[in-house]
C-alpha cells in the first residue's frame, strides 16, 4: 500500500513551503518538523491580541498595542548604542517610538514626519512617557489589514522565528485538501466538531484566548484525530491477534475448589470478577491478551493460578514467567502450597538449571508431564518445547515489550496470554499503552492486611531513624534501607548505597548488614537476597533493585532515603515490601529539607493514602505521563496535540470508535474505512497499515 496521492502536497519537502529555505529547514527538524503536515500539527501555544485601538491611554502597562499614531519629529540619538526616538501622536495622547542603533535614513523612509501609519509592539512606561520600543509592525493604514487581530505565537527553535513560522503555517494551510470524514458522524455532531480542513484552519487562526484551549472545538478534534489513529492501531494489532486462532480450554472447576476449600479466607469480589473474566476468556476460541492490573498485596498470585488451573483441568499446561530469578523463585515458593493442594505438579527452570537436570526437566515438559512451569526468560530458549501450552502468564509487563508477548504466543502456538502489573497504571496511560489488551482490575485489598504506617523524617535526624532500627532488629524484626538513585550514573548510586552500607554496619554490627545494588553478579545479589530472607541479616541496603515483589514477612520497616527523588509509583512500589507478616509495619520517608512545595504535596499523598490508583493519578497530575514511566522505554506514544492527562476521556471514546470501526468493517473497505486509512497515513501510523495490508 503506497500513500493516498490526497496527501502527497502534506509531505512534500519542507523548502516547497513559503518562505522555507533549505538551511531554514534544516532548523526545523528540531522542532520535529519534517514535512509541511508537521506545521498542521505544531499549534500555536499563545496569542497577542494586536486588534487596532484609538489610543495607548488608560491601558494597563506594560502591554501590546495596535494604534493608528500620526508621526511627528524624529530625535537621533545623542551618542553611539543610544535611543533613537521618535515622537507620535494617537487620537488621544502621544507617545514616543524607540530604536536602539536605529539608522536615520531607514527610519526617515520608513516614518516620514506627517505620514499616518499604524504601529503594533509593547508599550511601556518609561519616566511618566509611554514608549513602543521596536514595534513588530509599521504599516500604511491601507496596509493595516496584513496585521492579524489576534496573533498566534508558535513554539519556536534557534533559526525560526515567528514571522517564518507564521508564513510557513499558512503556505501549509494552503496545502490541506477536503478529507472524506473518518470520525463517526454522530460523535461529531454531538460534539460539535468541524471537519478536519476547518480544524487546522481554525486552530492556526485563534481569535481571542479561548480557542487557545484545548478544550476549544477545533483543537479538541485534532487532539481526537490523533487519539482515533493511535487506538485505531492498537486495534488493529489486536484483532491481527485474534485472528490467530485461539484454543478453546474450559475449566472443569475441580483442582479450583480444591484450592478454595484450602484458603483461610474467601477472595474478594474483584478476585473473583477477574477468574471470571480469565475463564471466559479462555473458554472462547479466540486468544486471550489480557492485562492484570493489581495493586501491592491486592492478592494476583490466586487470580493467576487460578488461571494455570483450568489450562490444567483442559487437559493442557501453563507457564509463569517472571523478569528474574529471584522473582521466578519466589512465585516458585508463594505457589507450591496452592499446587499441593491442587494435586498438580509445578517446576522451576531457570538459566541456573544446567547438563543432566536441565534435560530431565525438559523431557518432563515434553512429556507433559510437569503441568505448570514457573521460570525466566530462560523459558524462551530453542530447546524448551511443551505437551500442549495453554496459558502463558508474563509478570512486571514492563520488562517485557509487546515482542517477548508475540514471541512467547509462538512457543504455544495459540497459547492465552495474560499479563501481570503490579503497577496501578491510571485509565488514560492504561488505553494508551495496553489498549491492544483487554484488562481486569483487582482494586480490592484481602483481608488480614496491615495498613503501613508512613512517616516523613528529614535527613537531619539520621541518628534517630538508627536507632531506631537497632531497637526493631533487637525484637528480631528486619529492615530496609534504600538507597536514593543520585545520578544516573551508576557508579555514583553505588558509592551512595556503600557509603550506607560501612555507616549502618558500624553502627549495628558487621554480619548485621547486607548490600544489594545493580552493579553486583546476579549471583552475589541472589546471595544477598537469600541470606536477608532466611533471616541472617537483619537490614538490606539496597539500589531500587528490590522494588519488584520481593517477599519476607518480617521485614517491618522500609527506609527510603532522599523519597523526594523517588516517582509516587515507585515509593508506592517500595513501600510495598513491608506489611507482609503478622506484625505493625513502617514506612520512612527521608528527605532532605527545605522540600519544595510540590515535593511535600507529593510526599504527603502517600502519608495519606495506601490507594495505587490515587497514587498513580495524582503522579500523573503532578509530573506528566512522561516522566511517570519515562517514555523513551515505555512505548507509550508522544502526542503533538492531543494531552493524555487531560484528556484521558477523549481517548476511551477514540477507543471505543477505533474498535466499532473495525468490528463493522475488519478490513477499512467502507467509505469511513477508506477515510480513515487516510487517517492512519496523515497520522505516520505504519505498523497499522502493514496490519491493514497484510490483513
């Protein structure tokens, strides 16, 4: 499929534009401006009211100004580098124009004395006199038209001015041919939008602060253009998965009730709405890509064995795979209950399985024989070939991009892919980044735990935090110490979290304390983890390394220090680890003061709230989504318009469209299709046609 020749004027060469030179070009591309549709979408972020006045009197300084001025006497400057002034009168009042290294004959030209002329620039006062120092504009009254009432000022980069901008913008205005309409024309009318010419015509030429807004029609639309092509995508990456066949594995219920009947405590109504949305799932024929969504100790480990189970009961196999070993025995060990109580027979395979064992494991999984595998990426390798893979669960999606997804969906063909976060992801984030997905929520906590109690402490009483915890580990409880990420240099965290580390062992005794960073062999780290979960040591000093799922019931306190550098998410993460076991757990948060005002605020939302959703909500409110996940690792796609955090509502509707489109018309054959194929293409979204055209 080749680009609609509609478009072709829209990604022509930069310098066909008005005013576009090739060097002028070239300084466009920092504004990630490659071609004339770029301009369409690079909307103007203010505007200067320059509608023609009477008079600079009464107004309030200092401003900008449009008045017709009658010129009178010029005044050179006195000496070199000085004002050059010149003297004009509007219908009220006079004023003075100023020109610093202004040149006599250029000005003599431009404002003979006794012309009229209409001057637009700032005015400020000046010793009790108004002055207009360089106007932007000085033009014969007949001319006065050429100034816009209201002007756009547009994002700028070094080499582009606004003037350049402003001919740029209209010569690409000009270019915008009549599109045939993509959105559903009801939404449009309900809403009130123009049509895609008029939208970009409209946004370009705002005509007071108000369609400034985001929340202006014409604005609203483009930001929804953009949000259609992006969900319109994601849709059709999802039906190009549903199109693999799936296969149909339906529980018989019998291992399940075993393990219900083994629990000390009845799950809540959000485990149960998820098996329910996971069995019907993977009752159908279809394949499933679901996203389970669950805040810390909101109780995923049941809902996903459940899941395991009727692969079980259908006769198949499952396969849990975690980001790392540590995390992959963990779930080894939070599992191997449940799986007693099931009658099931559950393995591990790791990197570290190796020779004789390793080949026995894999004859079992061939065999069939071992029925839920729980491993690392290791599960990927050539040689690991399963009876019948039904159920694929990938925990921490954020390791893991939509490739591993698709490359682990081939080891079992059709296999059912759920993902696992422990991460509560806000709505608009959610549908941009796993809008191919189908989610389920566990917003509810299990009974029985603990709530964390979470302090803020400044670093200036690092003594007392010591002791703190001298006091805690006398009562045989654990702790953890968490370094603060100073640099992102590694090295420079690493002599932070061992500065720590020698200070802590001081103080509490040598084989007291152990040390985990990013820097150590995986081995070294496993040891470290090992030693701190059996209990030998009573505090971990850590690098973030520890925030993924990291299970000891007593460890009581969490430390972190420097919390004001942290992410809400990740503090929210961290605090996560304690408040596992019977007892009373902590969370400090050490800053450093004086705190700004935002920091405390972001700080006292966890004081306040256990909620992940509310954490994430207001995280996102506070820093941006880009900062929130750092976008460069996240897939989450960048908008020029359209502002996910605000318009979290817009996306849910561009998602449901997307999907309705391509239910009625799989293949974009209809008129809409059509038009909105146009879309996908305006909207650079190639994955999407590769899917159409292989489709």
């Amino acid at each position: 499929m080749s680009r609609p020749e509609v478009l072709f004027p829209l990604f022509a060469a930069l310098d066909t534009l008005t005013g576009v030179g090739a060097k002028t070009a070239q300084h466009f591309e920092a504004l990630g401006v490659i071609a004339p549709r770029d301009l369409l979408f690079t909307l103007p972020q203010s505007g200067v009211d320059r509608a023609l006045r009477d008079t600079v009197q009464g107004a309030a300084f200092p401003t900008t100004l449009t008045v017709k001025v009658q010129v009178g006497p010029h005044m050179p400057a006195r000496s070199r580098g000085g004002a050059y002034r010149i003297h004009v009168e509007d219908a009220q009042t006079s004023f003075q124009l100023v020109f610093f290294h202004g040149r006599s004959d250029y000005l003599q030209k431009v404002l003979p004395t006794g012309a009229a002329r209409v001057v637009s620039g700032k005015v400020e006062l000046f010793d009790g006199i108004a002055n207009m120092v360089h106007p932007e504009y000085i033009l014969p009254p007949e001319e006065a038209g050429d100034i816009p009432p209201f002007e756009p000022v547009y994002p700028l980069t070094s080499g582009v001015t606004q003037k350049t901008m402003y001919k740029a913008t209209r010569s690409a205005l000009d270019r915008v041919p009549e599109l045939a309409e993509w959105i559903d024309p009801a939404q449009a009318a309900q809403a009130g939008w123009p049509s895609f010419a008029e939208a970009v015509a409209l946004a370009h030429a705002p005509g007071s602060q108000e369609d400034l807004a985001a929340t202006a029609p014409a604005r609203t639309r483009l930001a929804y253009d953009e949000l259609m092509a992006h969900q319109l995508t994601l849709a059709l990456a999802r039906a190009s998965e549903r199109r693999v066949r799936g296969i149909a594995s339906k529980g018989t219920g019998v291992l399940q009730a075993r393990v219900r009947a083994a629990l000390p405590y009845a799950p809540t109504g959000a485990q149960d709405r998820a098996i329910a949305e996971i069995s019907a799932d993977m009752a159908s024929a279809q394949r499933m890509n679901r996203l389970l969504q669950g805040d810390v100790g909101a109780g995923k480990t049941l809902v996903a064995f459940m899941a395991l189970l009727t692969a079980v009961e259908a006769g198949g196999q499952g396969v849990m795979m975690a980001p790392t070993e540590i995390l992959a025995r963990q779930h080894l060990e939070g599992l191997q209950p449940l799986a007693e109580e099931a009658g099931v027979v559950l393995e591990l395979l790791t990197g570290r399985d190796k020779g004789a064992e390793r080949r026995a494991k894999l004859a079992a999984l061939a065999r069939g024989d071992i029925q839920v595998l729980v491993g690392t990426h290791a599960v990927f390798q050539a040689d690991v070939a399963f009876a019948d893979l039904r159920l694929a669960i990938v925990d921490e999606q954020h390791r893991f991009g939509v490739r591993q997804r698709l490359a682990l969906g081939e080891k079992g063909g059709a296999a059912d892919v759920l993902v696992m976060t422990a991460t509560p992801i806000p709505r608009s984030l959610a549908l941009a980044q796993y809008g191919d997905m189908d989610v389920s929520v566990l917003d509810e906590k299990p009974p029985g735990r603990k709530p964390i109690q979470t302090a803020l402490v400044s670093t200036g009483r690092m003594d007392e935090v010591i002791e703190r915890l001298r006091a805690a580990m006398e009562a045989g409880r654990q702790c953890y110490w968490v370094c603060p990420l100073v640099e992102e240099s590694e090295s420079v965290d690493l002599t932070a979290a061992e500065e720590r580390f020698k200070r802590l062992r001081a103080v509490l005794g040598e084989g007291r304390v152990g040390l985990v960073h990013g820097q150590m062999p995986p081995a070294e780290k496993d040891a470290a983890m090992a030693r701190f979960q059996a209990g030998e040591t009573g505090v971990l000093v850590a690098t973030t390394v520890i925030e993924v799922g990291v299970n000891v019931p007593n460890a009581t306190i969490m430390v972190i220090e420097r919390a004001e550098t942290f992410g809400l998410a990740q503090l929210h993460q961290l605090r996560g680890r304690v408040g596992r076991g019977e007892a009373a757990s902590t969370c400090l948060l050490l800053y450093q003061s004086p705190l700004s005002e935002t920091g405390r605020r972001r700080l006292e939302v966890l004081r306040e709230t256990e909620d992940g959703f509310r954490i994430a909500e207001t995280d996102l409110e506070m820093r941006g989504y880009g900062d929130l996940i750092g976008t460069a690792q996240s897939g989450v796609p960048r908008f020029k318009v359209a502002d996910m955090e605000r318009q979290a509502g817009l996306m849910a509707i561009a998602q449901s469209d997307a999907r309705t489109l391509l239910a009625d018309d799989p293949g974009l054959r209809s008129p809409r299709g059509e038009a909105a194929r146009v879309l996908l293409w305006l909207m650079r979204q190639d994955e999407a046609i590769r899917l159409i055209s292989v489709g």
